[in-house]
C-alpha cells in the first residue's frame, strides 16, 4: 500500500514537472518573441526619427540610442512650442497696435473732415 502511495505520488510528481517543461518552453518562446517586437520596434523608432540612422548598416540599434532620439525629439517639439507661444504673443501685439493704429487714423480723419 504505501509502495502504491509512492507510486502515485512520483506520477504526479512527473506529470507536474512535465507541466512545468511546457511552462517554462512557451515563456521562453514568449520571452523571445518579445525581443523580437521590441528589435522590430526600436527599428520602426529610429526610422521615423531618423531613416538614416535605422538599419542601413544592418546593426542593431540600441536602447540608448532610441532614448536618444526620442528625447531629442521631444526638446526640439518643446522649443517649436516655445517659439510658437512667443510669435503669438508677438502677432497679438501687432494686432493690437494695428488696432491702435487705425482706431487713431479714423480720429484723424474724422477731425479732418470737420475741418471742412
């Protein structure tokens, strides 16, 4: 009886292990399916940031590189913003002084016309 016990005890043991191979190989494929998605992807990255700088040379193109860009990216988009802002800023006082500028030129030509 305790030889049946032991029996069943190392059948379940074995299946377990074999449920644990199957485990283990599907996250070793998915771990490198995910490398290959993340390859695919810093590539994708640096042909939109930079198309000469993306696999021409066939080498693979680094995480630092990628952050690289990206930050370039995003200083560059954060100064057109700046400067938009102070070209609108600098549009709005023209206007206003256009304003100033014609609002006076009507008194003027007002006053002219009473002059007659």
């Amino acid at each position: 009886q305790v030889e049946e016990k032991l029996k069943a005890n190392c059948a379940r043991q074995a299946g377990q292990l074999q449920e644990m191979g199957r485990r283990e190989h599907l996250l070793r494929a998915e771990l490198q399916r995910a490398g290959e998605q993340l390859e695919s992807f810093k590539t994708q990255v640096m042909h939109v940031c930079s198309p000469s700088a993306a696999g021409t040379t066939g080498k693979s193109i680094t995480e630092k590189q990628v952050v690289e860009k990206v930050r370039q990216l995003s200083d560059e988009n954060q100064q057109s913003h700046e400067r938009e802002k102070c070209l609108q800023e600098e549009l709005s006082r023209r206007l206003a002084k256009e304003k100033e500028v014609s609002a006076n030129f009507e008194v003027f030509k007002n006053s002219l016309q009473e002059l007659r």
